[in-house]
C-alpha cells in the first residue's frame, strides 16, 4: 500500500489553534496521521515535542509580517 500525501492547502482565518482558538499559522500533519493546527505562539513553543511526532509542518507564520500581495505600493 502507497501513501500519497497531497499538497495542503494554505490556511485561513477559519483555521483555529487547538490549544487557543487563534488563527492558526502552523499545519502539523502527524505520523499517526492525525493534524493539528497552531496559532504562531504555540507553534513555537511546543516545536521541539512537534518535530518528534510529525509527517510534516506547514508553516505559514512569515504571512504575520508580511505586506499583503494587493497592497499598492502607497499603501506600503
């Protein structure tokens, strides 16, 4: 049997943190084949028990400081 994983698709604000309810930055997709979901303050905290049980991370935290692709350059 071959496990394919497909490629995630990008969070959004309805995506909440499983310890808080904040908007989730972080995708936690686990070897038992479960996901979590992390604000960007608990994905920072609890990573180094993460690395340990996780597939993979889908980290979205660098949409924090960036500018948004609309923004015009004034607005900059």
């Amino acid at each position: 049997m071959t496990t394919v994983l497909t490629p995630a698709s990008q969070l959004t604000a309805a995506d909440r943190c499983d310890r808080c309810g904040a908007q989730a930055y972080l995708r936690v997709v686990l070897l038992s084949g479960g996901e979590l979901l992390f604000c960007a303050h608990h994905g920072r905290k609890f990573e180094p028990e993460l690395k340990k049980i996780a597939a993979e991370i889908q980290d979205e935290t660098e949409r924090l400081t960036s500018a948004p692709e609309n923004a015009s350059e004034e607005e900059r």
